[in-house]
C-alpha cells in the first residue's frame, strides 16, 4: 500500500474547526515563546522589536497566553479521550529502538496517537494551565494587589521553568511531525494517506475503515 503518492485513498484525521483551532494555538505560542525569550534575558530583549518594543511585548504577552490557554482547552476536551494511556502504549514504548530504527513491523497496532504524541499532549495539559496560573500571578497591571512579593516570585521561577519544558516539548512534536513524512499534511489537508495510517496506527487504521472507506484524493501538484 502506497504511503504518500498523491493519487492515494486518505482518511479524514482532523477537521477544518480543528486544524483551525490548532494553527491559533500553534501561533499563540511562537508568540509566547518570542516575547517571553524577550522579557526573559536582556541578551534577548532585541526580540521585543517584533512586538513594537518592551511596553507593548509586555503588554500583549499575557494576553495571547489567554488566548493559548483557550484554544488550547478546546483542543484539549476534543482529543482528551484519543489521549489515554493503554497497554498498547507499554508494549510500543518497550521497542522504542524499533521505533527509532523505523522497524514498523515489530511494533504492535496502536490507536490514533502513539505514546511520543501522548507524552506531548499531556505534557502541555499540564504545563499550561501551570503557565495561565503563574502568569495571572505576575500580571502586574491587573493582579498586582492579590499576591505577595514572595508569591510572584516563585511564580516568576515556576512560570520560567514550565514555559522551557513546553518549549522543548513544542520542538519535539515539530521535529516528530517533519520527521515522519505524511504526517504534516494531517494539519494542513485533515487527511493522511492509507497507507500512513496503516503503517503508523493501524488499530486507528481499522477502525476507520469501519466507519469511514478511504477516498481517492485527486492528484495536487509538487505532492507532500
């Protein structure tokens, strides 16, 4: 079975509510990450260029963290049940040099996501609200009378330190989503090939053909 030529049966993964919602999430924390690097080292307050200078970085940073925090909790109610850890998700976990060596045929059927996504999934269920919490402590300009000196700045370290985990965790998925070929275009067409998700989840794989028969997709001009 083809995985990627451009005439291949697809699945529908993601729909258009999604895919929308999750580019919003996925531009609200490139911002994030840009002015928070700005505020974070002087060595790095040249980024606050991007944002009309330091006022206005500090201003508008909280404000998209809200506007994460929400795409993120609708991302997050939609793909909660998706998200849950099996024993499949073991199993697959034990042959990760399999997983490395790209040896797909030693690893057992899993779901629509595999452990590496879950990990990101709950990684960032977690750390944002953590982030939206210690934010709010140390927004200044409405919060600045319900919190002691103290308490803002362990929030301040608590903030940093879960913002560096969710960054790193965020270059991982990017690194894992170019990576594996096919799977960027689940994102930009809600669709994956056949053969992709035959390969990579095909419990999934099977279970949509239950409810959902691939369609021939009509040929696109330079592919994935």
């Amino acid at each position: 079975m083809s995985l990627h030529e451009p005439d291949a049966p697809v699945l529908r993964r993601y729909t258009a509510f999604l895919r929308i919602n999750h580019w919003i999430a996925a531009a609200c924390f490139i911002m994030l990450t840009l002015s928070g690097l700005a505020m974070f080292s002087p060595a790095l307050f040249w980024l606050s260029a991007l944002f009309g200078g330091g006022q206005p970085t500090r201003a508008i940073h909280p404000w998209i963290g809200v506007v994460l925090f929400v795409s993120y909790a609708l991302l997050c109610v939609r793909f909660l049940g998706s998200n849950l850890p099996n024993r499949d998700d073991v199993a697959w976990s034990r042959r990760i040099v399999d997983v490395i060596n790209n040896r797909d045929e030693n690893l057992p059927e899993l779901g629509k996501y595999n452990p590496g996504q879950k990990l990101v999934f709950w990684s960032q269920t977690l750390l944002i609200p953590v982030l939206l919490v210690t934010g709010l402590v140390i927004w200044d300009w409405y919060f600045y009378g319900y919190t002691t000196i103290q308490t803002k700045r362990v929030a301040v370290l608590v903030h940093s330190l879960a913002a560096i985990l969710a960054i790193t965790v965020i270059i991982v998925h990017i690194y894992a989503g170019i990576w594996v070929k096919g799977t960027m275009r689940a994102m930009t067409r809600g669709t994956v090939t056949a053969g992709w998700a035959y390969r990579h989840h095909r419990k999934w794989f099977r279970q949509s053909l239950a409810g959902q028969p691939p369609t021939a997709e009509p040929p696109r001009a330079g592919g994935d």
